[in-house]
C-alpha cells in the first residue's frame, strides 16, 4: 500500500471515532442516564390577612311577666297601716263574723301579705290565724284603689268570751317596722278564747268569709 492512501485510511478512521466520542453523551441520557432535577422554589403562603372573629351574639333581654315573683315586682313593698284604709263590717251575727277590708290610699301598688294582726278591744292577745296564706312573691298586690279583704270570727257565745265594742288591726309586713294600729267599731263583738280566727287578705269578699 502506498504511504499516500496509508495516510488517507488513518484520517478516516480518525474522524470517525471523533464522530462516535461527540455523540456518546447524549446517546446515554436518551438511554436512561443520570438525569439532575430541578429543586421546585419554596412555597409561597397566601398574602391575604387572616379573617377577623365574628362578633358575638348579643343575649337577648329576660322575659317579664305580670303577676307574683316576677323582675317587675320586685320593688313592690308590703302595705303597712300607713298605706290603707280599714273598715270592719258585720256579716253574720251568730258567729260574730265580720268582714275585714283595707284599701291603698297611696299612688304606688303595694302588697297585702299573709293575715292581718287583730286585737279585741283591751283583751289581750290577737285573733288566730285560720288558713293558709302565700308567699311574699305571691302575696296580694293592690294597686292605688284596689282593696283586700279578710275574715274575722270570734265564735259562738260559749260562756267563756267576752264582748268588745271595737278591734284594732296592723298589717303583716314580715319586718320590724313599727306601725300605728288602724280600728273599727264592731258592737257586741264576742270573742271566744277557743273559737276566734282570722283568715288571709283575698281579693274578694265571697272567698273571705268562706275560708
């Protein structure tokens, strides 16, 4: 062979593996070579400003209701002497009974509470309370005008009595107030030992002498 085409063989055979060296690399990664990942950026929080708390529900104002023991009564007092009028009126004769009756003469409402305290003329001692009376939150109300009744019985001449001519009476008040005693005239009024009562303020004369 001559030295000219030896030298042509040999730069062919040259360029050749420069060929096959230049297209090695990226025949290996189209074969599934090492691949590098592209780190993701950090995550971004949202910009917005966090939501304020929802106000509170405003409670809604307590129900009031007419009638005893309700918010609205509560500043109702009890009815002293100083508060009503009193009258006393015969109602049945044989038994000494007699219809009790006070009225608010004042411009607020007041409450006639439990029985009334009577006395017998200068006897001693004060009538027997016969009945059950309310609570206070239950008492009698009685508005400017508004009367309460109550009834008085001395009891049937047993030889043991005495007769008066007239009663004092002082409202319960459930206090230590010092009251001024309201009377009525009651004529031959006997009052038995044993037998006499008084029952509580009601709100009519039917139930007043019935008790």
């Amino acid at each position: 062979m001559s030295t000219v085409r030896r030298a042509a063989l040999v730069l062919t055979t040259l360029s050749a593996a420069l060929a096959l060296t230049a297209c090695g690399p990226a025949e290996d990664d189209a074969a599934g070579g090492t691949v590098t990942a592209t780190p993701a950026g950090p995550s971004t929080a949202s910009s917005e400003p966090p939501s304020k708390p929802s106000k509170p529900a405003t409670p809604s104002a307590p129900s009031t209701s007419s009638g005893g023991g309700s918010s609205a009564d509560y500043d109702v007092f009890p009815c002293s002497t100083f508060d009503v009028t009193f009258t006393a009126s015969l109602a049945e004769p044989t038994t000494s009974s007699y219809l009790l009756k006070v009225t608010n003469k004042g411009t607020k409402a007041c409450r006639a509470l439990g029985h009334p305290v009577v006395t017998f003329g200068d006897l001693d001692g004060a009538a027997t309370e016969r009945g059950a009376a309310p609570g206070i939150e239950d008492a009698l109300r009685l508005e400017p005008g508004e009367s309460a009744y109550a009834g008085l019985m001395g009891g049937a001449d047993d030889g043991k009595g005495r007769t008066v001519g007239s009663i004092a009476m002082t409202m319960n008040t459930e206090s230590d107030l010092e009251q001024t005693p309201l009377t009525a005239s009651t004529p031959d009024l006997y009052v038995s030992p044993d037998i006499n009562s008084v029952t509580p303020w009601v709100n009519n004369v039917e139930d007043a002498l019935s008790l």
